[in-house]
C-alpha cells in the first residue's frame, strides 16, 4: 500500500469514550525507560481520586474542629474532667473518620517513568513491562526457515518466448492503484501475455487515480532488466510498433478479476486475433490464483527478480537501510497503514465521536460503489485494522522490549501525535525516512508517492522483522517476498482473535494478556509452511516458488536474492511440479474484506468499449473502487 496519503483534519479530542469496538485506553509518553501501564482514564481518575481524598481530608478537619469546640466549651463550663475530655475528643474523631465513605481506586499514575499502583487492587492490573521479557524462540529469525528455499526458474517443459509467440498479437496494460496494487497487475501482465502468446508491452502505470503520481514505468523500474530477464519467457517491447508508418489501432477491453487461463483464451484470444493489439483496462487481480505450477514459478520470477527499481531508488532506500543498521543490529519494519483513507474504507470505528463519523465518512463517499459498513462487525470480523497502541502492545507480548528500534512506514496518521502517542511511548526508538534522512535527501522522491512508497518498500523488505497492521497490497507482496528470499518473520494481527483480547485486556494481567496474544499469534509468523498450500492471495503466499532442502529436491537451482544490474540468472532446471489439488480450489475464506466486496458486486461480466457483434459479453457491473485501500 501507498504510504502517503492527503491531509486530512484529525480530532483533537475523543469525543466518544464508548468505543464501539475496543476504547483504546491511552499511555503516558514518560514510560519509554520503566514500565508502561494502560488505564482507559487514567488522567480523569487521577483527577477524581485527587478531589476525593482532598474532600475527604476536609470532612475530617471539619468534624474534629466541631467536637473539639464542642468539648472546649463543656470544658470550660467545668462539665467534664480533662482527662476524660481529651479520650473523648480521640473517641469521636476516630468515629468520625470511620463515618466517612471508603474510596477505594485502582487506578495507575506515572512518575518519572514509572507505573505506581493506587489503592486496593480490588480490579486486575493491566501493567506493561519495559522488556519484552525472556523467550526461548529466536525473536529476529526462524530456525525452520533453513529448511526451504526460493525456487522459481522454468522446467524444461515450460515453452520459451522464441518458439511459441504469435508475431501479430500485442498485449498492453492499463494498471490500477497505487505501487504495489501495480506491481501485481504488472506481474499478472506478464502471464497473461504468455497464455495468449503475445507480445507484451511495457505497461502503463495508473498516473490518474487518487494517489495522482504522474512516474512512468521507467522512472520506478529498471525496464531493461525487466525486458532482459524475461526474454526466455515472453517478448517485451516499450513501444507498440507501427504498421506502414501509422500506429496499430488498439482495441480497449476489461477482463473479470479472477479470470484463469480458459477465460483468457475464450474471451480476449479472439478479439486478440482480429484486433491485434488489445489493452487491458483497470489490470489489478485480473488473473486467477488457479494457475499450473510452471505459471507460478513465472509469476515469481517477474515480481522477485525482473521487477527491480531503479538505481536511484535502490541507492536512495539502501542508504535508509543502512542508518537503521547504525542505530541498532536488528530493527523493526511497521507498515502502520493507519491513514484517514485506509480507515474510511475500512468502514470501522475508533471513538471519535462524531467528528471521527463525519471526517471518515466525508471521505467513505468517495467510492460511489462502497456498501454502509457495519463497524462492531467487522472489528468482529478481523477487517479493522490495529490501533497505533493496539500494535505496540501486541509487539511488546511478543517479546520486543522498549529498546528496539522500530522504523515506521506510513503516511499522515489519523488523529496524528494523539493517536501515535501510545505507540511512542511503548517504542521510543521510533523512526520513519522523514527522521533519518534530511529534506534535501528525500526531495527527489518526496513529490512522487510511488517512488516515496519504494523507499518504505526497500527497508521494510530488508528489517529483521515486518509487522503489519492490515492486509492490503504492500503487506502481501512484502510477506511473499519475505517467504521467498527465507522466510524473514513477518507478523500479520491475527485480528480476528486479539479484536477480544484487546477488548478485555483491562481484566488481565499483563503475564495472562502476553500468553494469550503468543497463542492467538501462532501461524501468523511468517514461518515455513504455516499456510496451506493453496489457500490465500498467491503473492502474499507463494507456495509454488517455496523448496525445501533435501536430497529428493537437490536438482531445484535457488535463485539468489540479487539488486544487481544484470540479474541474468540461469532460468532453466528440471523442476516439472504441477499444481495440487489445493490450489486447484480458491479459498475465499482467506480474501480480505474488499475483495469479498468486489466478488459479491461482480456477478456480471465486463464488456469492451467498442462493440464487436462477433464477441458475446454481458453488460458491465460496477467494481469496487480500491485505489485509497490497496496499498
């Protein structure tokens, strides 16, 4: 997903303290060096504890100042004896004290860094540690990960470009959102172009849409490498040629998302083969996860090596890298997708009252097809992503401590220092490309939001551990890549479980919420084989490129992870591994909210913008825009 986003007011007030999903309570930003504690209203019950006991050290004063006039006066009317006068005046400032309600807190104040405990502990307190504590699993690596390796060249089976393209057929693409919303329609281009034996041309990036980023293909990605590495599999060339000196007439269609091979062949072959040169409008998911083992591979060698940004990206985010690596050995990567855009298409709610409602839904109208969003629902659901807080105190449960160093890829947060505040506080070491680059650094890339989100892209790939807050577009290809190149950690919220945990957090200890969100965390690691084969969007799980190491496996050739200029590997092996049953079946209990929303909406089929009375298509059914969400 982008990581730059437009501005947009954010709330300097919670208004609703009834969250409708989980009251995020806030943090102190003193707790960076001792121990954090979460209270829903810790600034408000210190408020009232301080007026309470103020009020009640008043009564007191007050009730013994009566007695003691009182017994001052009997006094010296010679009605009682001092020393019974004085026992007295103890006897009914004791009952007097005792007569006063009792107040009894458990509420948590910081001082100098430090969580200190108020009261009774008549409720379970929720405290937050410093470190992360003492685990007997590796925080930084996966020992399975040794295990598998990346393995994507083509089998001898597999036909080369030489031998099986058409020479008057001419594939272009038109692709849709945002980076890495394009960068899967542009590895999808490819495939397709191979199914149909055409030749591909250099497509087009989406310079329109929201993020209004007028790059060229060219400007973001090496087009020679992405030409040369795959001239084996497909013919690529940057220009559509001309016929007698005119330029060939493209004829403008759109494909349904999900089309597999067979919905290729049967509904632009044909036009391909009158027209010659057809363009693929909106190119973004239009190519099935049900794909042959030898087009997966091909799918992994165009977004994992032929796909390799320019130099000057690639200087630029390997310099970020490399000022992490100066802070710290090992750093935290955060694609904290928390901009006002991602929320409004979330559809879910954070406690912001109306402010928040009208804000987010001023921006929701943008997407005309949007259905009203049930905001309890999804959170239930797993479809809502994390707080700031939320995701700092999962990391914490997991074992990072305050002193890791955290690098954080996103745009304008909604709610801004309010909302990051917590985050902050649990992590001080907190940085993003803004804060260890200068201006002058950033001012190539910094009017671009492609090439902005390639730098986050470059050092999010490279951290010792990814976290995400949601699923979208960056989050997938990142973590497939991840799988690929050996299995770096990479967590994804296992949402759908710790929307409860967090929800009831406050009734816990802090040793009862850490076990539990390890538990809930199991499978969404990053570790080998922690995904069914088959099951979820195919970049995000690139099963059919994963190898394992063994004797039986020894004629796979690992591609290694390369930025080189060249980038000419070896593209041939014996691997001839077809496609399992498993992923013969798509699994749409693993697609995310949106794609659920566009497979409900499209029941239809697209047709092409010019008529052709020879190709039968039905009439085309809106989409789901998904240009703020994807990336």
């Amino acid at each position: 997903m982008e990581t730059r986003s437009p501005s947009s007011s954010s709330p300097s007030h919670r208004q609703d303290h009834h969250h409708q999903c989980s009251s995020p309570p806030r943090l102190s930003p003193n707790t960076g060096t001792g121990t954090a504690t979460t209270t829903g209203t810790g600034t408000r019950a210190m408020k009232k504890k301080k007026k309470l006991s103020n009020g009640s050290k008043r009564g007191v004063v007050a009730s013994g100042l009566i007695i003691v006039s009182l017994l001052h006066h009997l006094r010296r009317r010679r009605l009682l004896h001092p020393l019974f006068s004085a026992v007295s005046a103890c006897v009914l400032l004791l009952f007097a004290a005792s007569s006063l309600p009792i107040i009894n807190h458990n509420h948590f104040y910081f001082s100098a860094g430090n969580a200190v405990e108020v009261g009774s502990v008549s409720e379970t307190a929720f405290t937050v540690p410093a470190s992360g504590g003492s685990l007997v699993r590796d925080l930084w690596a996966s020992k399975l990960s040794k295990l598998y390796r990346g393995c994507s060249n083509a089998s001898d089976r597999f036909a080369r470009a030489d031998v099986k393209t058409h020479p008057n057929r001419y594939l272009l693409i038109a692709t849709s959102g945002g980076l890495n919303q394009q960068r899967t329609g542009i590895t999808d281009a490819v495939v397709a172009a191979y199914i149909l034996n055409a030749t591909l041309v250099v497509p087009k990036l989406d310079q329109k849409s929201f993020w209004k980023d007028t790059s060229n293909f060219s400007e973001i990605f090496d087009v020679d490498q992405f030409i040369s590495f795959l001239s084996k599999d497909v013919k690529i060339i940057k220009e559509l040629p001309s016929n007698g000196g005119k330029a060939l007439n493209t004829y403008t269609m759109r494909v349904p998302r999900k089309c597999n091979p067979k919905c290729y062949e049967s509904r632009v072959l044909p036009v391909l083969n009158k027209k010659h040169a057809v363009q693929l409008t909106k190119f973004d998911y239009r190519l099935s996860n049900k794909l042959n083992a030898g087009l997966q591979k091909l799918r992994c060698r165009v977004n994992y090596h032929a796909l390799k940004f320019t130099d000057s990206i690639l200087e630029m985010g390997e310099k970020l890298v490399q000022k992490m690596r100066m802070k710290s050995d090992h750093f935290i990567a955060l694609h904290l997708r928390f901009e006002p855009d991602m929320l409004a298409f979330s559809g879910c709610y954070y406690g912001g009252g109306e402010k928040e409602r009208a804000e987010l839904g001023a921006i929701r109208k943008r997407w005309k097809t949007l259905h009203a969003s049930n905001p309890d629902k999804g959170r239930r659901h797993g479809r809502c992503p994390l707080t700031p807080e939320e995701v700092g105190l999962m990391l914490r449960a997991l074992g990072f401590g305050s002193d890791a160093h955290l690098y954080v890829a996103s745009g304008e947060v909604y709610g801004g220092e309010e909302t990051l505040a917590p985050l902050k506080a649990l992590f001080p070491n907190y940085h993003s490309k803004e804060t260890i680059a200068s201006k002058e650094e950033l001012a190539p890339f910094s009017s671009f939001s492609s090439r902005m989100a390639a730098l986050d892209f470059i050092v999010c790939d490279d951290s010792d551990v990814f976290v995400t807050n949601n699923n979208g577009n960056m989050a997938r290809m990142l973590a497939g890549r991840r799988r690929y190149f050996g299995h770096k950690p990479t967590i994804r919220p296992n949402a759908k479980k710790l929307y409860r945990l967090f929800l009831n957090r406050n009734n816990m200890t802090w040793e009862e919420f850490a076990s539990r969100v390890r538990t809930d965390q199991i499978g969404f690691m990053g570790e080998p084989n922690e995904v069914r084969p088959g099951r979820g969007e195919f970049h995000e799980n690139p099963t059919s490129c994963i190898c394992e190491k063994s004797k039986a496996k020894a004629r796979e050739v690992f591609i290694p992870h390369s930025r080189n200029k060249s980038g000419k590997e070896d593209s041939t092996n014996n691997d001839t591994g077809d496609v399992t049953d498993d992923q013969l079946m798509e699994d749409d209990s693993d697609m995310d909210y949106a794609e659920n929303a566009i497979r409900i909406q499209e029941r239809g089929l697209p047709n092409e913008t010019d008529s052709d009375p020879n190709i039968l298509l039905k009439p085309e059914q809106p989409e789901l825009e998904e240009e703020l969400f994807s990336d």
